[in-house]
C-alpha cells in the first residue's frame, strides 16, 4: 500500500515539484492550498505524513503546526516543516515539529527524511 502524504503549500511549482518527485517515488500525495482545511484533508486521507510550507496565507504553517501538534487526534502525524526561511530550525522547534528540510533541498534528502519519519525514524 502506497505511503500517503499531504504537502500543505500554496506555491504551484512547489506542488508540482514535490508532487511529482514523491509520486515518482511510490508516495501518494494529497494537497492542502491553505492551513483552514489542513483538519479536514487529514481526516478525509489519513495522510501517514505532513509537509508544512510555513508562509501560507491565513494562519501559516507555523500555527497549523501547532495547532495540530496540541490536537490528539492528529498529534503523532510526523509534521515536516520546508521552507526558505533562515529560521527554518528555530520555527520547526518552537512549533513541535517533527522535523525539517530547508529550501532549496536535494530530493534524495527530500524522500529519505520523508521515509525516515514515516517509519518511525529520526527525531
């Protein structure tokens, strides 16, 4: 069965990119545009994994990380944080995720830390 991974993104090349490169990669990928409906893709796909932008309209991703992260239901759902921001280490802690991958990032480091949290790998 096919590991399920919602990216949570508002930048179409970044969609694509990554939606291909993980589709590539046996993943199946689900998007989320805006962080309001990051709880109802979670419930409607089970996603074994999440990547958070985290300059998204709205909330941003930094407070959907939170947010999910102090919610039970979806707390051991492994949050990566990918962004450009300098702060990328810093923000990934103080929000309680589980990781992150800055950008620009190498799709091997993209896949491999995506397989890694998805098997209950790396903290």
């Amino acid at each position: 069965m096919k590991k399920k991974v919602l990216l949570c993104d508002n930048d179409p090349d970044i969609i694509e990119i990554v939606s291909l490169i993980l589709s590539g990669k046996g993943f199946q990928v689900f998007i989320s545009t805006n962080c309001e409906e990051v709880p109802q893709k979670i419930d409607k796909y089970d996603p074994d994994l999440i990547i958070m932008d985290l300059w998204i309209p709205e909330m941003g991703g930094e407070k959907a990380t939170v947010l999910l992260k102090n919610t039970p239901k979806y707390q051991d759902i492994p949050v990566i944080i990918l962004s450009a921001n300098n702060e990328i280490e810093n923000i990934s802690k103080r929000s309680g995720a589980d990781g992150f991958i800055a950008k620009p990032f190498e799709i091997k480091e993209l896949v491999d830390k995506i397989n890694s949290y998805i098997n209950g790998g790396a903290k």
